[in-house]
C-alpha cells in the first residue's frame, strides 16, 4: 500500500519513467493567471527518452476557466497527455485513475481496526449527520441543503457543520467538530454518533462522474449513507463493487437532473426517516446492517485490487494509443506494491 503523498514519485519511478510528470501543487488550481511556476514540475525525464508529458490533474475537478490555462502552458513545447480522475465529456482525458480511493485507503486504513467490531443497531444521539464546512463557490448548493433541513424541522434530529471556514456572511455557523478546522480535515472523520450520513461531495451543478474521499467517510465508519452529488454518483460507486441502499430508501434522486430536486429528494429521506418510531427505525437499522457490514470489508479488500487493476489497465491501453513500448515495466511487482 501506497502513502498517497508519495503516489507521483512511485508512478514516476515505476510506470511513466519515460515520461515528463508534472501536477499541481497541492493538487488544487489556482483561479488567477498561471504560467510555468505555478505548476510542479515533479521529475524530468532525460530528452532522448523523453515520451509525453503526463499532467495529474487529478485531486479536484476539471472545472471550466480553471483547467484550460493549464493545458495550455503544458501543451506549448511536448506533447500534453492529462490525467484525471473524473469521468465526464468536458475535457478530454488521456488516462483516467481513482486518485481518492488511493487517498481514502491512505488516510482511513486505521479504522479498520477501529470499527472492525462496531455494530450498527443500537439508540442514536443523532438520526444522521452531514459535514458542510464549505458552503461558497461551486459548493455553495450546501445553503439550499441545509436551509432545507431547517424549513422542514430536522436540524435537531442531526449534528450538521455549515460554513465553519470559509463564508463571512454565514448568520449561523453551525460546527459538529471544531471551530476551526486543521489543514488535514479531509483525512479526519469526528466521532459523532449519528445513524445516516448525508454526504455532500465537491461536485454537485456539473455532469460528471466526481467521487473524493467524502463518501468513504461513512463507509469506514459503518454508516448508511445518502448522497448529494452530481447525477449518477451513486452508480459510479457501485461499479466499484460498493452497494447502497435502493431496497430501503429511495434513491431514484440520483437520477434527478435538476439539482434542488436531487436535495428535495434526500430531504424528502431524512425527513421519513427522523418521523419513524424507535422501533421502526431499529428495523431499518437491520435491514442496513448487512450493506454497511459489506461496503466495509469490500473498501479494505477487494476495492483495492479494483483501482489498483483500473490504473493498470488504463496505463497499457494509454501505452497502446500511443505507440509506446512497455515491455520493461513490472506489471506484477507495482500491482503487488500498491495492492
């Protein structure tokens, strides 16, 4: 297993050792002018062997004004091959790859032995949770979410954070973990004794298939979850081997394309959910139990060989398009490594 800081440099020694690496640094684009500077140029390839120049843009999302100034400096002198971690039909990707399941197994492999024996059914302090510290820019449909959940009563059926950090007009800040949030928030998940988890991912307005480590969040912690994504998130999940929960509630939402019906929809949950009696709702718990008892054993098992095969496969057929020779890479010792 691989520490998800040093994923460029064993990519870079391992797989595209022919190839210019580069990514941003920090993984995050900047919204003003860029040039040379702004972008890491992490290891250089020698000019005779020199074959492409791989930009990983693949920590957040290709957002149109963000993304093609970037192309456009990388593009000038080498030939430009741009890997993503999204699936959409904005930009075009030359190698797609999970980059925040390999974060998520990173950050979160200590709660396997955490919540390995945690059990799901029992009386709740809180029917669901649902982190929103940033509430500004493209995630600023967290304001319709949470205003929502306060014009149907349910705020105090859950522990719910909103713009902790970063909106100055924000009347009422409401905070589940701490007022100010370190750097690393991203890898922390605070202990809050909540049944459903209501994930509201990076992406929401734009059509694409965007996952971050957010909705593992729930997973490792052995919690159903809801999710406020883009369309189709939740299938994209589930071909990753993960199920959800379509026989318990409905998730017809994710198939919603307007995005306030995609929240009125997952409002429309919690709300039937928090109106239940404790005895009905120690039966939906039961009837999660397996689910969440699976989605667990399957992200510190077999979910690793699936992105670690993805990124494999997707390298060779990359290799292919492009006329390049990989005979001397180590399919079977890097697959070992990152498995």
């Amino acid at each position: 297993m691989i520490q998800i800081e040093h994923i460029y440099r064993f990519l870079f020694d391992n797989l595209f050792m022919d190839f210019h690496v580069c990514h941003l640094p920090g993984g995050v684009p900047t919204e003003g002018p860029v040039d040379w500077t702004d972008i890491m140029a992490f290891l250089k390839v020698e000019k005779h062997k020199l074959k492409g120049n791989l930009f990983f843009y693949d920590q957040e999302p290709l957002l149109p004004g963000l993304v093609e100034k970037y192309q456009e400096i990388l593009s000038r002198d080498i030939n430009l091959l741009m890997v993503t971690s999204e699936k959409s039909n904005d930009f075009r990707t030359d190698l797609y790859y999970f980059f925040h399941g390999f974060a998520a197994l990173d950050w979160f492999r200590g709660f396997r032995a955490l919540n390995h024996d945690k059990r799901i059914v029992k009386n709740y302090e809180h029917d669901y949770q649902s982190f929103n510290r940033i509430v500004t820019g493209d995630r600023a449909y967290r304001k319709t979410f949470v205003d929502q959940l306060r014009v149907n009563d349910l705020l105090g059926h859950g522990a719910v954070s909103y713009g902790v950090t970063d909106d100055p007009v924000t009347e009422k800040r409401l905070v589940i973990d701490h007022e100010q949030l370190p750097g690393s928030a991203s890898a922390d998940i605070p202990d809050v004794d909540a049944f459903w988890h209501v994930v509201t991912e990076t992406v929401f307005d734009y059509r694409k298939l965007h996952l971050t480590e957010k909705i593992f969040k729930p997973i490792v912690s052995k919690q159903p979850f809801m999710l406020l994504a883009a369309p189709g998130n939740l299938q994209y999940l589930r071909s990753y081997g993960f199920r959800t929960f379509e026989n318990i509630i409905d998730e017809s939402y994710d198939g919603m394309a307007k995005g306030r019906d995609r929240i009125d929809a997952v409002v429309s949950q919690l709300e039937w959910y928090c109106s239940l009696s404790a005895d009905e709702k120690t039966e939906i718990q039961k009837k999660c139990e397996p689910i969440v008892e699976y989605n667990f054993q399957h992200f510190y098992g077999k979910f690793r060989e699936i992105i670690t095969d993805e990124l494999l496969d997707n390298s060779k057929k990359l290799f292919s398009d492009i006329g390049y020779d990989d005979s001397g890479i180590d399919y079977q010792t890097i697959r070992n490594l990152l498995i």
